[in-house]
C-alpha cells in the first residue's frame, strides 16, 4: 500500500520514544538500524542493537524467533523438584541457559536491558490474555473465567522468575526481572493488583 496508514507515528521521530510501538519486529529491526547509522557512534543505540540482535537475531521458519519467549517457556519445564541428582544438574544446566537467553545471565545490567524485559512483560500478556490454548481447560473444550487465567498468569510469572530460581540458588538474579513481570501484570490486568494479592495469599497458605 502506498498511502501511509493515517495515524501511524513517525518511529524515527522523538526517538526512541516510539521504538516498543513498533509491532512488526523486522521494521523495528530496520528502524533501528536507519538509526544506528545516522549514529554509529552512539553507545545507547550500540546496546539497543545488541538487545535486539540477543532477542530477535535467530531466524525460525522464515520469521524472526524470540529468544525471550523461548527463554520463558524453557524455564517452565526446568523445575527440579522431582529429579533425581543426575537429572536435576542436568536441568540446573538448562535453566542457566534459559536465563541466558533472557539476559539475566551473562549480559550486563542497564536502564535499556530494563526496557525490553518490559516489553517483553507486555508482549507475554498480551499473549496469553489473548490466547485460546492457555485460557482451555478439559481438553481445550472449555473455557477459564477471566479470573482464572488472571491467578493462573500471576502463579506462572511467580514459578518462573521466583520459585524455580530459588530452588537453583538465582532468586536473586532473577530478582529484577520477577518486579518487572509483576508491575507490568498490575497495570495490564483490570484488577491487576487484587488479582495479584489473592495468588500471594493463596501461594504463602501453601
């Protein structure tokens, strides 16, 4: 289409204030890139690059992968509390490659890795609030209620980034990433904190 879609932003204007907006991750990768080389010297774009290429760089089935997601969900399956010895280093081992690949581990911390865990927290709930699969119970025939799928995200974002770290001896290098999840829960989720208040006092019970 030739015409520019009435009301999108101009991304390289007021950048990068716009630069998360942009959904399509191939133009964000070209946004980015038209910038860093108006600005090759520049230390912010410089990092924002390496965050992009550490998150989108890996090209899957003609698409471009997110290492962040994948990162997440690996991390769901590492939990260790019924393996043996052998199999639980085993999954220490993959778990320190599931952070790795969310940059909790081997990448330095800093305000922009800060910003795209949070889009990333955006990008997690959008996808599961929008997700048919994760909102199915009993074979996929029925569907949770909106509270349900509201518990069910607050106990996956607590398993992930604080109860299975925890058990690996990295809550806190997790630590950082789990308030992100948290604080991005609250504020997308219609009574996001009430939501998040009732899994607390559900999980201490425990």
């Amino acid at each position: 289409m030739l015409l520019k879609k009435e009301g999108e932003p101009e991304y390289l204007e007021d950048w990068p204030l716009h630069y998360y907006e942009i959904e399509d991750i191939d133009q964000r990768g070209a946004c980015l890139q038209e910038m860093l080389s108006r600005n090759p010297d520049s230390p912010e774009e410089q990092e924002r690059m390496a965050l992009f290429r550490r998150r989108f760089g890996k090209i899957v089935s003609g698409r471009r992968a997110d290492a962040f997601m994948h990162g997440w969900v690996m991390i769901k399956v590492a939990d260790p509390s019924h393996r043996l010895a052998f199999s639980r280093r085993h999954a220490e081992r993959e778990f320190r490659e599931s952070l790795a690949e969310l940059c909790v581990l081997d990448y330095p911390r800093s305000a922009q890795l800060e910003e795209e865990w949070k889009d990333f927290a955006r990008t997690w709930i959008l996808a599961c609030s929008g997700s048919a699969s994760y909102k199915s119970r009993i074979f996929g025939m029925l569907q949770s209620s909106d509270h349900v799928v509201a518990l069910r995200m607050a106990a996956e974002i607590d398993q992930v980034t604080r109860i299975i770290p925890a058990q690996f001896g990295l809550e806190q290098e997790c630590a950082q990433l789990h308030e992100i999840m948290r604080d991005a829960y609250v504020s997308a989720l219609d009574h996001g904190e009430q939501y998040w208040q009732e899994y607390s006092a559900s999980a201490a019970a425990k």
